[in-house]
C-alpha cells in the first residue's frame, strides 16, 4: 500500500510549509514522476531501475537548478533551457503573495503586439488592483462580447464562426431575438467544430459537472460551494455549465491570452441568457483567470523570464496548446503565469468571503477539473496544504498516453486521502462507464492500487500517444466532504 504523507515527513525530516512549495522537489522524489504508467516488469524493470539509479544522481546534483515546463512535459531534462524574450514585470518583494506575471511588450520580439496589450489593460488586469488578475464577465457588460471577440481576433490573427448552438436542447443564444450567439475559432479546430453543433464535445463530462451540483445534497449549499476549470479552452464547458448553472460560481483557468478573451465572450453571453431572462435573478461570479496557472518551481522560472510562451497553435485545437522553451515568442503566443496557491487565496477572499465561519485562506470547491497539458502533477504538488485542508470532493483528470507523470500524480492523490476512482467516460466510443454519484466507483482504496494500471493498460492498449481519457478521483462519501469544504 502507499505509505501516508506523514511517513514521508518524518523519513525526509521536512515540515509543511505556507503553500507546500517547498516540497515540490520532495514530491517528485517521493513518486518518482520518470516512472510511466505501465508496470515494468522483468528485465524492463532491471533496466528501470539502473537507470532510475544514474538518473536520481544526477537529479540531486542539479537540485538547484530550476525546472522549466519542456515541449514534451517530462522530468528528466533538468537543463535549464533559454527562457523566453520577456522583461521582469510585477514582482513585489514586500508581499507573501506572488502576484501573477503579466508580459510586457516593447521587446524585439513583439512586432505587433498591441492587441495582446490591450487584453490585459481593459480585461486582465483592470480594477485589480491586488494583482489577483480575475475576469469576471458577471460584471462586463453586453457590448463587452464584441470587444473580447475583436481581441481574440487580433491576437490570434484568425477569424471565427458563429452560431447557435442549443444546451441539452435548449435555446440560449438567439441572435434574430436577442443578439446573442456564440463564436468559436474555424471549424478546423475540432473543439470548436463540435461546440458549434450543441456543445458535443465532452458533452457526457460537463453535463456530469451540471448534474452533480443539481443534486439535492449540493443544491442548499450552491452559493457557497465553487467549480474550477483548469483549462477552459473557448469555453466549450463554461458556456452550457453557466447557461445551466447560474448559482454555482465558476472559476476557468486558460492560459493562452486569445484563448481566454474568446472564452470569456462565451461565458458572457450565458450571463447575457440569464440577465435578459430574468433581470433580478442571482448570478454567481463566473471567472476567467488569463494565466498559466503553475506550481512554484515553474512559476518562479515564468517570474524570472518574464512570462511565458506556448507552443504554435496549428489549427486542429487553437486552445489546446502547451507552454514551451523558446528564445522568440510572438504575441500570438506570449503569455503571462499565476501562482496556483496565490489564485486559490484570492479566490476565497473575493467570492466566498461570507460563505464560512472560519478563517480558512482556502475555497471551497465541489469539482475541480483539470486539462493543462501534462501539468497537473507539478500544479498540484506545489498545493499540498489546499489539497490536506480543503480539497475538491470531485477531481476530473484527463489522462493522455503520453505524459509521464501519471504515475506520479496518482500515488498523490491517494496519499492526500482520495480514497475512489471512477473511470467516467469515453468520449470517443461515445459510452459512460460509472460516474459519481448515481455510480459506485470503480476503485476503492480498500483495494491495492495496482488494478488501476491494467485498466489504464487496456484503455491504452494500441492507441496513439496523443490518446486520452477522462478519469474521476473522490471521496466515498461526500457528504463528509462537502461540510469539511464549508466548515
């Protein structure tokens, strides 16, 4: 069985510190990210473990050095590679809170990045003036969707389709009626080909995130009980779960800045559905976090670059990208990065500050989905004391062949206490295997932790490494969980 995180204390000796960063290094040691999905065996496992052997010297002679996100978002190159072209911007030395980090232009590799810079002056910034760098599109108003779309536009330098697109056959956007009407990047991008035709895209998933907060459990408590969205893309989630849910507070996360403005011209317009319904009906904030959100080792590398770059978006998924080493970032891909605890505090503090008694910094979040692109396990690693103290009841993942830290990230979860394992759906079979709750889980951990590899085995087995499924950790019983979340 893996052993809990106090025998990991007491074998290294290190004490749990603010925000858990300075145990990233400690984690990754601990679950050993290099190790792939697949459970070695015979000489496979000798080879495995004579090179585990050479590669955790080196690891510890390098300790030092920082780890930059790579193309490929492995571990094993602990080089530090040429950081992108971008100026120091926004540090703050007299404060404990990391403040995100904003590119500045100007530089040689900004030849026309203006609109990118109005993104953050009208959008990304604005009126937050405590570097918390949160859009809440509840607040813009119905001439704030063009604008976001023209943005999107001119930093991306492609155009859009528009539509009409229902919500579980329901009408929301109606532009003969109301003006109202979603947009998405051409119909070369798969994500927005299938938004356009009713959200089909992961539709089993984000209709699992309505239905759940519409359970009669969750319902008395909506208000004050939060959805993340690591990953909004154009908001092919965030459109339907807003148009449906508009209690429930939303926080999306997208890194990508022409990305994120295109997703909040679609969360807007959701917003727009209610106001225009009912004018004096509550809506909960729905946000849009414009950053790479990062754990501390990477956002320490982002704060000393100046920002990030992702890689070239070639069409098939505009929202889709990875950040990357580069000398040469264009604004279409220049970007800026938050630190993951700092966000999650501002979080508390700006949209739940009357939903608990206690002083807690952290939120409370029912589900908190995440799809960044091989980062997860570093996110979440450099977030341990959120994770022990007020961790999702609900953590959606999307498990792609490829990465190799989902080893890593498992045996994490595991160890801060999430005790189920529901194997949710196949997007590409079209077919929903067991979700919670209606479902009992899949795994349990009364079980060895082993039986989860042979189904990630036979999910994997002959695919491509581009291959990807959505899995679900959680707590057995989440009644328990929702009163520690509100306690």
């Amino acid at each position: 069985m893996v052993k809990k995180r106090k025998d990991v204390h007491r074998e290294t000796g290190k004490q749990n510190t603010n925000d858990g960063h300075a145990e990233t290094k400690t984690f990754i040691q601990r679950y050993d990210p290099r190790r792939s999905v697949w459970t070695p065996k015979g000489r496979e496992a000798l080879i495995l473990l004579i090179l585990g052997g050479i590669m955790a010297v080196c690891y510890h002679v390098a300790a030092h050095r920082v780890l930059l996100p790579t193309t490929k978002n492995n571990l094993d190159d602990n080089k530090v590679p040429a950081a992108p072209a971008l100026p120091i911007v926004q540090t703050d030395d007299n404060t404990k809170k990391e403040r995100p980090v904003v590119p500045k232009l100007g530089q040689s590799t900004f030849k026309d990045g203006q609109a990118l810079q109005r993104f953050f002056q009208q959008y990304a910034t604005k009126n937050n003036n405590d570097g918390a760098g949160f859009i809440n599109v509840a607040e813009l108003k119905m001439d704030d969707i063009t604008q976001l779309r023209q943005l999107a536009k001119d930093i991306m330098n492609r155009d859009m389709e528009c539509g009409s697109p229902t919500v579980n056959n329901k009408t929301i956007a109606d532009k003969s009626k109301t003006g109202l009407e979603y947009c998405f990047w051409p119909s070369k991008d798969l994500v927005s080909r299938e938004a356009l035709k009713n959200f089909r895209f992961e539709q089993f998933d984000w209709n699992w995130v309505i239905t759940s907060f519409q359970d009669p459990v969750v319902v008395r408590h909506q208000r004050c009980l939060a959805f993340l969205d690591a990953g909004v893309n154009i908001g092919d989630w965030a459109s339907p779960i807003i148009a449906s849910l508009p209690n429930v507070t939303y926080i999306g996360i997208e890194g990508s800045p022409p990305t994120a403005s295109l997703a909040a011209a679609n969360m807007l317009t959701s917003v727009q559905y209610h106001k225009l319904n009912n004018a004096k009906q509550y809506i909960a904030p729905a946000v849009v976090v414009p950053f790479a959100v990062m754990g501390h080792n990477n956002f320490q590398a982002a704060k000393t670059a100046g920002g990030v770059c992702f890689s070239h978006a070639d069409g098939g998924n505009n929202g889709g990208r990875e950040v990357t080493k580069t000398t040469q970032c264009k604004p279409n891909a220049a970007a800026g990065a938050i630190y993951f605890p700092s966000m999650l505090k501002d979080v508390r503090t700006q949209f739940q500050s009357d939903c608990f008694g206690s002083s807690s910094p952290w939120p409370a979040i029912y589900i908190a989905k995440f799809d960044i692109q091989g980062f997860e396990f570093r996110t979440l690693a450099g977030a341990m004391e959120y994770l022990e103290r007020k961790p999702p009841c609900f953590i959606h993942l999307e498990i792609t062949k490829s990465a190799r830290q989902n080893y890593a990230l498992f045996e994490l979860l595991v160890d801060v206490g999430y005790n189920a394992l529901w194997r949710n759906t196949d997007n590409w079979a079209q077919s929903i295997y067991e979700q919670p709750p209606k479902d009992p889980p899949y795994w349990t951990a009364s079980k060895s932790i082993e039986p989860l590899w042979k189904v990630f085995e036979k999910d994997f087995e002959n695919r491509m490494d581009w291959f990807y499924k959505n899995y679900i950790f959680g707590f057995e019983d989440r009644e328990a969980c929702i009163r520690r979340l509100l306690a």
